[in-house]
C-alpha cells in the first residue's frame, strides 16, 4: 500500500560549486553517499568530499586517455571480495577501457573497440561488464576483462547501453532507435523508433521498470519495458545530453546545455535550474537518492540537492527545509515546530500519528503529539529505499533486508525468502499490516510471499500466494482481525483481484473485482478500498462482499466520473474521507468519501447490528444496504441480512435465509450458510462430519449435480432410491431420455417409491431435530452449571 502520507510536488534543487576541472568534464560516479569520482579531459581524475567541502587529485592518467564514461563496481555484489567493490571502469576514446582501482591506479587496460568506447556498464550483480563502441558493436565482458560475447553490431554509434532490472537483457540506442536485446540468443529483439534526432542516452530504473531515453530532437521520453511511451517532454532548447534514474525510481535526473531538470518517475517535471556550465554531459545519483551530481562542459562538477519535499497527514504537514532540517505545520492551530537532524534526511514517512525519518545514520521516530522527544536508533545500513507505516509498526527497506520495527524502535521481525532483491523493492511490490507483510518475488512476478509481521517466519505452512500472470502492484487492507487479513493485488493485464491471505486452502481464493484498474489504495482506518479503473474513479466499500455473495458485489460501489484525472493517476493516500490522488501533470485532486460506510463498517465489527439498520434507514442509500446485508451474512446474522436483502429487493435470498431460520440444528444451518455464500465443497465436509448424509446429497440434488448425489448416496448405502427418483421427475419435466450410464446401471436394480422416499426424509428430520434439542439441553444444563 502506498505510504499514508502525501509527497507534495514542490522539490527544488540546490547548486554547490567545488573545485573545478581544466577541461570539459565527460563523467562522474559517486563511491559512496558524500564522495564522488569525476573524470575530465584534462586526465586528472579528482574526488570531491562533500562532508568537509574538500577536492583532491586521485591521479593524472596517460596523456593519450581521454575518458567517456566511469561506472563504479555494484557495492551490493562485494560481500566475498570486497577489493572489487573499490574499482571501477573508465571508457575512453582510444578504443580501450580500464579496470581502475580507488587509488588511482590502473589494474589492467583492454583493447575493445575500433574507435571510441562511448558507455560502459556493470551489471546489478557485478558478474558481468558491456561496453559500446563508435564501430556499432556492443560486448560482454567478464568482471576481469575477459570478452565472453559480441551481443550486436550496428551500422552507426552506439552512444548509450543499459542493464535490465534482472541482468537478462540489454538497452541500446542505434540512431533514432531503441533495442531490447535479450542476452538468449533465440529470445525475440524489441526494436522501435524512439525519437526524431539520434539518441544520446538511456537508462533503465531496476525498481519501477521504466525507460528513459534523450535525443538531438532536445526531447527526453519515458517508456515501459514493453517499449509504449508513457511520457514525452516538451522540446528544449538544446539536445539532452544526460539522464539518470534516482535508485529508487521515484525520481529521475535530465541534463542540457545549461540545464539541470528533475523530474517525477510519470515525466512531469519537480524542479528546473539554469546553471552557468555549458552542457551537462552526465548526471550520477548517490545511492541514497538525497543528492546528484553532474558533469559540465565548462569544467565544473555540479552537486544538487532535493529540497523542499512535503508530507501532509490529516492537519500536519512536514517540509524538508533543509538537508538536514524539517519544519512541522499543524494547520488547525497553526503551531510551527522545527525539526533538526545530525545527518542528512534520506528518507521520510508520515501517518498513523508518527513521523518517521531516516537519515544516513539513524532512524528518529516522533509522535504527532510530541514532536520535542523523537525515539532514536541506529540504522545498520543508512541508505533506506523505502518507508511503510502501519498503525501499530513501520517498515524499512535498505541494501541489507527488510525490517519492522515498533513506534518505540524495538526491532520486531526482518522476513527473508530465497533470491529476495531488497534494491528493487518499491511501495507497488511491498504490502504491510499489523500482522501481515506480503512481498511480490521479482523472480517470478507471479508471487507473492505472505509473512507474519510479528515473528517474521512465513505463513502457515510456508505458502506463497501464486496468481496466474504477472503482479504489478499489492496492497494489504489494514484493519480487522488477522484471519480475515485479505490481499488486493493488480496484474499485467490490469485486473484487480481480492484474496484471503490466511485461508489459501479456500476454494475461490482469488477472486477478480476490478478490471482497467491503474492504481488502488486501502483507507487507513477501515476495509474500503479506492482505486481508479479506466474513467472512473471507484470505492469498494465491501470488498469482502465478493466472498459472500458476488451479486452483492456490484451494489457495493461508489462510481464517479475520473475523466479529469488524466491517463496516469496515482493514489497517493486514503485517510479518512479524503482519497488524494496525483495526476499526471503534477497537481493534486482531493475526493471526498461519504462517512457513512465507514461506521456501518464500525457497527458491524463491533456487532451493532440495531444501530447499522438504523443508519441504513436515515441515510436511505441502496449501497449503504448492500454493505450490511453482505457484512450480515459474513456475521451469521440472518435476522439483519433478511432485513437488508429485502431493501434491495433481492426477494428470493430473504426467502432462503427464512429456509435457514427454520433449520433444526446448527450443522445444517452452518452448512447452508456455507451454500448461501457459494462454498459447496465446505458446506457437503460440514453436512458429513455431523453425519447429515441425506441432507448433502439434497444439497447436490438442489444443485442438479447428479454425478456427486449418486457417488454419496452409493458410498453411505442410503437413499440411492431418493437420487433415483429426483432424477427421474428432472428428465420428465424437461422431456429427456436418460443417457448416463451410472443412473442406467443403478435404475435397474433400485425400485422408485415416492411414498417410501417421503416417509425416509421425515424420518431423517426427525432424527435431525431430536439430536438439535438434545445437543440444546446438554449446552443449557451445562451453562447452569
């Protein structure tokens, strides 16, 4: 589920200017948070430490090196030998690149194109190297220099490569082209045109899947994996000459001729400066997202900063002032309090009464009624990519694991499953409750592991929830019981789907709701989901009611137009009566949610039934009563659900609960319940376990399953003969022959009296009825004693 707070569209940049360069600066890479690597033509490569402002000169290479490109050995892949983790490649114009240690020193050159090597990439997990060359060629090396492949050989420049988020595929530019190319080789190639000038630069972002791409034609573009443009630019003044991905993909970074631009992943632009550097030729990220730096064609290295970011809950609202101070607004009384920080602030998340803020180092975690005494603890790793609140915990992901942690900072469990990615998870892919934490596996998108919030160990007995295609986005609904915890989840194809997530056993266990659906979020404090299917805006007030009577379903739902939405909304909270939704163009649009259902919700969970008919009758809303029959019949409350059936005209299901009613014992009516709410193979298990054989073979025979009445009627040796005759009365009514084999064979043999069947089934009623009254003695007597 999306974080509970809001991140409010009003991000500026900062610029600092250190030291400079000689001559023109073509690449820079950061080694950790506060220490970048810039490259220059004038062979000098410097290191820059932005803790104390300080610039050194690492070494002054060869004369005839002239670099291109610089891209640091993955951090995450140098567990075992951690001296990889401190080198990293330099292309250059003559052809070669070079494995480049911390020092300065050169480990070892390599002969790779004929011309020069414009790009070159280590893959997520540092087992593998690409280069691209001015000859059109595109190369696989080992991470020691080795070649292991020619991947494509073009007819024009290659200017730019990128890994896909899993390593298994490769981004190219050619010309005014982009290419996926799979690194199977019988794997089919995505070709498409991109843009109308020749491209200089792409990326692609691990954790949300998206494309960037820049050209001559002063335009940069956004596109999923699949190649379909989801964002194009208004055109610049000047070709775009550098782009990057923030790591955690919410953010990315474009660069011109004196131009530095951030932007939102969907394209719509935070922040625009105008520095004075001529063209910035590359931009980098620090891995905790806070700051980027880029190279510039005067000799400048420029550093930015993501400042003024905003978080509203309920009457608060928190800025990041800046890097390391935030102001607190409550707009009710308009108190002010400002928040200062020893470190730089990462990351932030506001809701359920706490703010939570991680810098570098720490986590501090205040109360909404406190904002003087934050609880403090360290932080094992300081790059936190992602921040989910709860009402009774939070969790942090960084480049080690998955925590959870308690308002008052005890560590309460850290889930783990086999190959899990902690880099590339995001608020669409990680789902949490009070008792609940769903993780969808990148793996196989299919999955989704289900863990329990409070020991961390799997679910049950290890089960993971499978869908049938690939999951796009989850949510965790956040109140209730944990038993009746359900999942909500989106697919590739766009469909929405609920699922129990503590009775995987259940037949029907994933059930579609939605379909067109482009973004959902639970509300905080009670079961309603809201989300934006094709044009309209939608809110499920009883989800659940799927679970119990699919007709009841669409009764349930609150449909308005969404038209002024634009093509890629997103939902960035549900709290309250207020659901917040970001268009496309940055702006915000707030809708309001009735309250009503919302205190039905309260009524029914609190077993209010007087009072929920009550507000039904006051607030004379058919969907009001569709929710209470539905949330009635999950309780087992016939009386209530009779009531509500009959409001909405559903005359035959107020008929059979009255059946219901009237059933002597509470096997019956339990297993009719079961019926009512389309779980036949429970409701026979029930009927047999109390030994009421005659009444799941009626329950077959209701439901014209011929077969499965006959096959029980045979297994217990009683009323094959009722079988028989029902399904004799059936063909007759309908003018048929019989023609099943079984009933031929059975028929023969069995005589048909209805006088003899009738007297049986009385007899089974009356056996019934007497074993309710006694089992009611029994539980009075026992009470009184």
């Amino acid at each position: 589920m999306p974080e509970a707070s809001v991140a409010l569209p009003a991000v500026s940049v900062e610029l600092l200017n250190g030291g400079t360069h000689r001559e023109l600066v073509s690449c820079v890479g950061w080694t950790t948070a506060d220490e970048l690597y810039s490259c220059s033509e004038d062979h000098q490569i410097l290191r820059w430490n932005l803790l104390n402002n300080e610039t050194n000169v690492v070494v002054n290479t060869q004369e005839d090196i002239y670099p291109i490109d610089l891209h640091w050995f993955p951090k995450s892949s140098g567990g075992k030998k951690q001296t990889l983790a401190e080198i990293f490649v330099l292309t250059s114009t003559d052809g070669k690149f070079h494995l480049v240690s911390k020092t300065g020193r050169i480990e070892k050159s390599v002969e790779a194109h004929r011309g020069a090597v414009l790009a070159g990439r280590w893959n997520y997990d540092g087992t593998a190297l690409i280069t691209a060359g001015e000859d059109g060629q595109i190369k696989i090396w080992s991470k020691s220099g080795m070649l292991r492949s020619t991947l494509a050989q073009q007819g024009s420049p290659v200017y730019s490569v990128a890994w896909g988020p899993d390593s298994d595929r490769i981004l190219y530019t050619s010309g005014k082209q982009l290419i996926i190319k799979p690194l199977q080789p019988s794997s089919k190639v995505l070709q498409w045109k991109a843009h109308d000038g020749i491209i200089l630069k792409v990326d692609w972002n691990s954790v949300n899947d998206l494309i960037l791409s820049g050209a001559e034609d002063c335009r940069y573009k956004v596109w999923d994996s699949y190649g379909r443009l989801l964002n194009v630019s208004a055109p610049h003044d000047y070709p775009i000459t550098s782009l990057a991905w923030a790591p955690d993909g919410e953010l990315f970074a474009v660069g011109s001729f004196n131009t530095l631009r951030l932007c939102d992943k969907t394209g719509w632009s935070y922040a625009l400066e105008k520095p004075n550097t001529g063209s910035v030729f590359a931009v980098a990220w620090s891995a905790d997202g806070t700051q980027l730096a880029g190279a510039c064609g005067n000799g400048h290295v420029i550093f930015a900063h993501v400042v003024e970011q905003r978080w509203e809950w309920k009457s608060f609202q928190v800025t990041l002032t800046k890097r390391r101070t935030m102001q607190v607004r409550n707009v009710l009384n308009d108190a002010v309090d400002v928040l200062e920080f020893r470190d730089r602030v990462v990351k932030a998340s506001l809701g359920h009464g706490h703010l939570v803020v991680t810098t570098s180092l720490q986590c501090y975690v205040y109360s909404t009624k406190n904002w003087n005494t934050p609880l403090i603890f360290d932080l094992k790793e300081g790059t936190v990519s992602l921040i989910v609140q709860t009402e009774r915990h939070f969790l942090l992901v960084d480049g080690g694991g998955v925590y959870v942690y308690s308002y008052e900072g005890r560590l309460v469990s850290s889930p783990k499953f086999p190959g899990m990615r902690t880099d590339i998870l995001n608020a669409q892919s990680v789902s949490i409750s009070n008792d609940t934490i769903a993780i969808r596996d990148k793996a196989d998108e299919k999955l989704i592991y289900l863990f329990d919030a409070q020991t961390g160990k799997p679910l049950g007995d290890g089960k993971t929830l499978t869908h049938k295609i690939e999951v796009m986005e989850i949510a965790l609904d956040q109140c209730g019981p944990a038993n009746d915890r359900r999942i909500a989840l989106i697919d590739k194809n766009r469909d929405l789907y609920l699922s129990s997530v503590r009775r995987l056993a259940r037949e029907h266990t994933i059930v579609k709701i939605g379909t067109m659906v482009k973004t959902i979020a639970w509300n905080d404090s009670v079961n309603i989901l809201s989300g934006v299917q094709d044009s309209q805006f939608t809110i499920w007030y009883y989800p659940g009611a799927v679970f119990v009577d699919k007709d009841l379903l669409p009764k349930t739902l609150l449909l308005k137009d969404a038209s002024e939405l634009s093509s890629m909304p997103h939902i960035l909270s549900y709290v309250g009566t207020q659901v917040t939704v970001r268009r496309v163009d940055g702006s915000l649009v707030y809708n309001a949610v009735s309250p009503y259902p919302a205190i039905l919700h309260e009524y029914a969970s609190t077993a209010r039934w007087e009072d929920a008919l009550r507000l039904c009758r006051f607030a004379k809303d058919q969907t009001l009563w569709a929710c209470l029959a539905g949330m009635a019949v999950t309780s087992r409350e016939l009386t209530t659900a009779e009531v509500a059936y009959a409001a909405i005209g559903e005359i035959d299901k107020v008929q059979y609960i009255n059946f219901m009613k009237e059933l002597p014992s509470k096997e019956s009516s339990s297993a009719h319940m079961l019926l009512f709410c389309g779980h036949l193979q429970e409701a026979e298990a029930t009927l047999l376990q109390a030994g009421l054989v005659y009444q799941a073979i009626q329950a077959h025979i209701n439901l014209y399953n011929w077969d499965r009445a006959l096959e029980l009627a045979v297994k217990h040796k009683t009323h094959v003969d009722t079988v028989l005759a029902h399904r004799q009365k059936f063909l007759e009514d309908f003018g048929k022959e019989e023609t099943n084999k079984r009933f031929l064979q059975y028929s023969e043999g069995v005589e048909v009296d209805w006088e003899k069947i009738q007297a049986k089934i009385e007899m089974e009623l009356a056996k019934e009825r007497e074993r309710a009254a006694t089992t009611s003695v029994r539980s009075s007597v026992a009470s009184r004693h």
